[in-house]
C-alpha cells in the first residue's frame, strides 16, 4: 500500500471535524491499510484519518507488543464512546502530528466504544489502559481535539507557538 504523509500542527486540517463513513466499499479498505502502512513507518500506536488528511471517522490502532499480543490491529469506523469509566488514569501522551513532544493528560481508564469493521460489521469493545488510552486520544481527532487540548493553557499555547515558527521557518 501507500505510505502517506502525516500532516502537523498547526495544519488546520487537525481541527476540523471528520465526516462519517457511508461506503464500505475497496476505497474505504485501501484507506485504512494505507493508515496502517503510514502508522507503521511513522512509527505509532494510533493514527486517525484527518492525520493524513482523509476527513473521515476512521481510526487504526496496533498496540501489540511482546506483551500484548493480542492488542494487534483494530481499525475503527465512525467508532463513539458509548461509556467512560469514573476512574481516571494519568498518562504520557504523544502524537505524530505534534512530533516529539510528550506530556501527561488524565483520561477516563475505561471506555466503551461502539465501531464498525471496513466491512462494515457493528463492533462494542470494553477497553482499559492503553488502549482506552489510545482510543480516547484517536477519536478526539475526529473531532478536531488534540492532547494539548487537554494541558493548561500555558502549557498548550507554547506547543502551538513553537509548532507555528517551525512551521514559518519551513514555509
């Protein structure tokens, strides 16, 4: 497949809201593994379609590891949180559309997400941890939210300005 490049702040793109997914069909398949090959090279965990500027509700994930090998790839179709846990969980986040940069963000530590396979079978998966984590962070950007949404305002709007010079020096 294709390895496609990753858009970065302060792309506007990032912040628009994606659109939902109506055809199941060999574009929408090629799509994800296109998502797949461009999470691999980056590397990442996660990548959502606005990332690469496909302004669709899609989402891939792959957290497999040695020791999470069944945490492997998920692709995710107009998923919703349907549920969040009361519990709270603080994590270091990062996105490969605000490269290099990590920070702590407190999420819910459990979600229920409702989504739809490229085939376009109706899926209801329980998740925690990462991968709650993970996916939590994947639908924000289908919503336009990034992580630093989640920081205080200092701290947010100095990601911004330093990713808006970059951004001028190479213009």
């Amino acid at each position: 497949m294709t390895v496609r490049p990753i858009l970065v702040l302060p792309d506007q793109r990032l912040r628009q809201v994606a659109e939902p997914v109506t055809a199941f069909d060999d574009d929408l398949a090629r799509t994800v593994e296109d998502m797949f090959d461009t999470m691999y090279e980056a590397p990442g965990i996660g990548l959502a379609g606005p990332q690469i500027g496909v302004m669709q509700r899609v989402v891939v994930i792959d957290l497999a590891d040695d020791e999470n090998p069944d945490s492997g790839r998920i692709a995710m179709i107009n998923p919703e949180i349907v549920a969040i846990s009361d519990e709270t969980e603080v994590s270091e986040e990062g996105c490969l559309s605000i490269p290099d940069l990590y920070h702590e963000v407190e999420r819910p530590d459990g979600v229920t997400v409702r989504y739809w396979t490229p085939k376009g079978e109706e899926v209801t998966r329980q998740a925690t941890g990462r991968l709650a984590v993970c996916m939590q962070h994947e639908i924000d950007h289908l919503d336009g939210v990034l992580y630093i949404d989640y920081l205080s305002r200092l701290k947010r709007d100095r990601v911004i300005k330093k990713f808006q010079k970059a951004a001028r020096r190479t213009g």
